[in-house]
C-alpha cells in the first residue's frame, strides 16, 4: 500500500492501528540484511515517524503469513473488478469502490454472528487517535524550470507561468497530482500523467508571452486543444475584424482575466458583451466586475458608440391634456 492509501485508509478508519503486517514491499524496505532485519526506506520511516505504528514483516515467499489478507485482496478483484468497471477518473473509481465496501458490512461471514460493521467498531476502538495534520504523501523534488517553463517530473513535463524560467522550483508529486512551488508559494497544479515523455500545460501560463507575440496565438502549443465555450471564438472573431492585430492582443488580454477571475464569471462577461455590443477587453472586465459585485454595468457610450442610446424626453403638458380630453369624452 503507497503512502497516500495509508493516509486515505487511517483517514477513513479514524485512527491508526497499534502494528501493521506487510509483505517485503519495496515502499517500506530497502535491504534485507543477513540476519532478516530490513533497513527502512527514508520515506516509511517518516510516514511511520508521523503516525506512531509499529511494522511488522512476513517472511520472504510465505504467502501464508498473510493470507487473510491475499483473500481478502482476491474477494475485492472477483467481485468489485470483474467485469473491469470503467469511470472517468481515478476519484468516481475510488469513491465507487469505497461504496462497495460500505454496503460488504451488512454482511454477516461464515462462522460469525455478527457483521463484518459490528465487528468493526470493536477492531476501531483499539485504534490510536490521529495526528492532528495528515501526512503529506507525496516524493519531494527539487528542479529548475527550463527555458521554455516547463519543469520535468518523473519523465514527464509540466508547465509553469513563464515569469518562472529558469527558477528554481519544489516538486510534490501525489499519486494524482504534480504541485510545484517557489518559495512558499504554490505556482501550477497538474493532474498527473504516467504516460511516457508527455507535456502538460497550463494555457494561462503562457498568456504573458502570447499578449507580447500574439502573431504565435493559433500556433502556441500550450493553447491546443484548450475547450473553450464558443462565445469566446465569436469575440475574437469580432475583436480582429474590427481591430485587426490589436483586437487579438485585447482578446488575449481577456483570456488573462481567466488568471484571476473563475471561468463562470469570465464566460458570462463574454456573452453578456456580445450581447450588448460592447466589443473590448475593458468592457468584459468591467462586466466580470459587475457580476461579482452585483451591480448593473455602467458602460461609456463615448467608448462604445455602436451600443444604442437611450433616449430621454422631458414630459410636456401637452401629453397630460391628451389623457385627459380621452378619458373626458
């Protein structure tokens, strides 16, 4: 079991067992010596350090010493894994098979009275209480990003903002994520890839560079592939009509505000512009400030002159009469 499924196990069991069996796996032991003590891996040893337990080993090629754990292990596959489930991420996996094992405690096993959940709770009073912070399961690594901001990971490379290049940055790979700082500050998050030589961007990392080259915009590889709600290609398309190579700065210039505003506010800006008219990157801003502070937009017609004018007559007497001589006859 890797280090975030003991975390994972002692945060779902709420505690921590006195002593844990294991096999020879290679996650806690780095040598066997010659007379059978294991030399511990730097990292078991802090994960241990932090939750206290005691290890224990079996002997190299006996199955038996654990075999209610190979049978439980082979009970998992037979029933939650055959057929092979299919789901879209590792995470609807994980919490589906964790329903299975939820419902397997209403199950009372052969030569018992009780069910496996009554069981259970008497196993989990002999658990010693939590740490009060998790362990932070991952490998830590320190690196430099490269020139083109991208910093590599276990073969893989993933983006950083291009103000990094050439910074040295920590790596903390988890079993699903790539998190990596500068200083105290995080920079990118990833999702994993166990793919072999794959690139990961982050496209707004890469805005800063683009609104400076915004000849490289439909070539820029970080931006492949990038689902985008279409309302954001029928502003482009109407920003360089109108304004030629400035219009695809400020429609890179709008994608930035994506760096500091959620997607749901920058995409209702957007469609919110078109619908009005106001064609420009202080317009989509000015509307994304308006919806998170909740407050009609107040947009200049000086600027904006192809939006329509309202127009504002003053009252005349004259129309009042006309009421009145209709309601008279």
């Amino acid at each position: 079991m890797s280090r975030d499924g003991h975390v994972s196990a002692f945060a779902f069991f709420g505690g921590v067992p006195l002593s844990i069996l294991y096999d020879n796996t290679t996650l806690a032991v780095a040598k066997i010596l010659g007379d059978g003590t294991r030399k511990r891996t730097i990292t078991f040893s802090e994960l241990q350090s932090h939750y206290l337990f005691e290890d224990r080993f079996g002997r190299p090629g006996k199955g038996n010493d654990k075999g209610n754990v190979e049978g439980v292990i082979g009970f998992g596959r037979r029933n939650f894994l055959v057929p092979m489930p299919r789901f879209e991420s590792f995470e609807a996996l994980n919490a589906w098979l964790e329903e299975q094992c939820l419902k397997r405690q209403d199950a009372v096993l052969r030569g018992h009275s009780e069910t496996i959940g009554e069981r259970l709770l008497r196993d989990l009073d002999a658990l010693m209480v939590l740490p009060p912070t998790p362990y932070d399961a991952c490998e830590k690594v320190s690196t430099r990003a490269t020139s083109i901001s991208m910093v590599r990971y276990r073969g893989n490379d993933y983006s950083v903002p291009v103000a990094y290049a050439h910074h040295e940055v920590q790596v903390r790979g988890y079993v699903g994520e790539v998190v990596i700082g500068a200083g105290t500050e995080v920079i990118a998050r990833h999702r994993r890839s166990y793919e072999k030589a794959d690139m990961i961007f982050d496209p707004l990392h890469f805005l800063p560079l683009l609104e400076q080259k915004v000849g490289a915009l439909d070539q820029a590889a970080p931006l492949q592939g990038w689902d985008l709600p279409q309302e954001f290609a029928t502003l482009r398309r109407l920003l360089e009509a109108r304004m030629g190579k400035p219009g695809k700065r400020e429609y890179v210039q709008i994608l930035r505000l994506l760096e500091t505003f959620e997607m749901d506010h920058v995409h209702g800006a957007v469609r919110q512009a078109l619908d009005l008219g106001a064609i420009g990157y202080d317009a989509v801003k000015h509307l994304v400030l308006c919806r998170i502070e909740r407050r009609p937009p107040r947009l200049d017609l000086d600027i904006y002159p192809y939006l329509p004018r309202a127009r504002v007559e003053t009252t005349k007497p004259a129309s009042y009469l006309s009421l009145m001589s209709g309601t008279a006859a």
